[in-house]
C-alpha cells in the first residue's frame, strides 16, 4: 500500500469514528430526560415503593365504591397508589389476603373470618383492622303469613347467589339462631318475584340499608321484615341495629323499630412485620388516608363515609399498628374530645 492510499485510509476511518461518536453523543443527549422529568427507572421504582395491593370484592357491592374513594383521595398526593381489584366477595378477599401476592389489604365482613378459624387457628394474629367502614344489616323479609323466625323452619329461603354476604353471613345467622331451613342462593330480584307468587317464604338480605328493593318496590299488606334479637350468640363479630320507619317508611310504621344484627364491614391489613417493607407502604397509606377522610365526607363520595368513625372498634381483631398509633396521637385524640 503506497504511502497515499494509507493517508486516504486514516482520512476515512478518522470520519467514521468521528460521526459514531457524534451519533452516540445526540443519542445520549435524546435518551436524557430534561431536568426534573423523572427517568422510566425512576417511575418504577416509585410506583413499585408505594403501591399498595387492596382485594375489594364484587363488582355491584359497596366495598368497591369505598375502595374507588380511597383510592382517589390517597393516589391524589402523587406518592401512594392503591391498586384495587374485583374478585368473589368478602370470604374470598380473606383468602386473598391470606395467600395471594401483592394482596397488602382487604375489605371484608368481620364475621367472614369465622370460615377459616379451623384451617388458620391464629387467623386473629394475622390480619389486623385499619377502620370499621360500615354495618352490612341482617333484613329477614317474609310474606304475610310468617309470622315469626320459628315460621321459616323447614320452608324454603333465599340468600342471593354464592359470594354475596347474604350468602355467606346469612346461613351462619341462621345456624346461630338455630332455624333450619331450605337454603336457595339464586339473584334476589329472582327469588323476589317468587315470593310474589308464593313460591318461598322468604329472602334474606346482608347489606347496607336502605335497600332499593324494598325502598322502591311495591308491597302488599302484610310482607314485612323479621325482629332479630341481639344477645351473647352474636358478640363476637355483631353488632346491634334495627330497621325503622326513615329507613323504609312503605314496610315500618312510623315511630316503630324492628330490632335486626348488623355485620361490619371492615378494611384489613395483613399483621405484617413493622420492620417490613409491606407494613411501611401499609403504614403510609394509613397515614394518607386518616389524613383526608374529612375529604371523603364531603360531596362526590360515598354518602355512607359521613358515618365512618375512625376511633370505632372490631369486635373480635386488633387494629393496625400504624392506625392505633395514628389515632393515639395527641392532636387527633383532643380533636375526638366532647365539646
């Protein structure tokens, strides 16, 4: 190679290191968010330090409208990300809570834990409560010629479909109470028109009152809904409610009260070590969430988190860790104070 074609050689090779390397240099410039923008391994890590797995339950039930509420107001500070999901109701979110990854809480009816007393013996040191949401309330509804819980003994009864709290809450009720019945579990529109017609004696509705159904629906004289008396039976997970004339001014006479046991409905977390990574993300969503429930009290949430009370105690669990020192705090607890 003569010394020429050697100049040329160098000349070319020069050029291309020399364009790779301003390539390089504009794609690393490209690939570089502008200061401030948090990079992709920023977002990541961000969303996967605060995130929060939470088992709401069925679709068409109240605890997926409590857990949409939480969700918007703890998400709103840009830190916290509650991920919530629909699955087959309050025993199932146990299940979830139990067992399932990425499952840090759950909303579940307190008597829910009854099922698996016999498989997770200490099933009370496991899960802890963060708040008492609201009462789901026992409604025994009959046609006109029952005249009282021992009428329904052998006749058919209806507790909606499988996964519902009806369907769960209501067979142990009625267990407690000692009537053995003709359990259905098919939708309760269905089984309605059915005691319409005579069909079955009965429906039993574990839910939050008023319920449309009743509210809205048409009754002849003499449907009404059965008086449960609350007594030492139902201590461990009950609590004591009646239906009333406010509630349902079509089926309750004005002035009257049906006494009925109301189950709560409760946010859960895991017992998680408070050296753990879980229990710190679980410990910041508490703190986010007692923070603004003033927020979800106002209008464009849930009606019913006007009548969440965050000192109100489970019968039957421990609360949170996080959550009790939350409300032991000395500003929250003069703010608690009777005026």
């Amino acid at each position: 190679m003569t010394f020429k074609s050697k100049f040329v050689l160098v000349v070319i090779v020069s050029l291309a290191l020399c364009g790779l390397s301003n390539a390089q240099s504009r794609r690393t410039q490209i690939s570089q968010p502008p200061s401030g923008i948090p990079t992709e391994a920023q977002i990541k890590e961000r969303l996967n330090n605060w995130t929060i797995g939470l088992a709401a339950g069925l679709l068409e039930g109240a605890p997926i409208r409590f857990a949409t509420d939480m969700a918007r107001v703890v998400n709103e500070g840009g830190v916290m990300h509650v991920l919530f999901f629909v699955n087959r109701g309050p025993t199932e979110n146990v299940n979830d809570l139990l067992y399932l990854k990425g499952v840090d809480a759950a909303i579940i009816n307190s008597d829910s834990l009854e099922e698996y007393k016999s498989q997770v013996p200490q099933i009370q040191q496991r899960i802890t409560y963060i708040i008492s949401l609201f009462p789901s309330e026992l409604h025994i509804f009959v046609r006109p010629e029952i005249g009282s819980l021992q009428d329904l003994v052998g006749k058919k009864v209806n507790f909606n479909t499988q996964g519902t709290a009806a369907a769960y809450s209501g067979p142990l009720m009625f267990s407690r109470l000692g009537l053995e019945v003709e359990k259905m579990f098919i939708p309760h529109p269905v089984a309605l028109e059915q005691m319409r017609r005579g069909e079955i004696a009965g429906v039993v509705f574990v839910t939050s009152k008023p319920v449309d159904a009743f509210v809205k629906g048409r009754w002849e004289a003499g449907y009404k809904f059965l008086p449960v008396e609350y007594g030492s039976k139902f201590e461990d997970y009950y609590l004591p409610s009646s239906l009333e004339f406010t509630d349902y001014p079509n089926l309750v006479a004005k002035g009257e009260r049906i006494p009925t046991i109301a189950v709560p409905t409760i946010l859960t977390a895991y017992n998680w070590r408070v050296d753990s990574d879980r229990y710190r993300r679980v410990a910041r969503f508490v703190n986010d969430l007692f923070s603004r429930v003033d927020k979800l009290q106002s209008p464009g949430f849930e009606a019913k988190w006007k009548d969440v009370n965050l000192r109100a105690k489970v019968p039957g669990l421990e609360r949170f860790r996080a959550a009790q020192e939350w409300i032991d705090r000395p500003s929250v607890a003069k703010q608690s104070e009777p005026q």
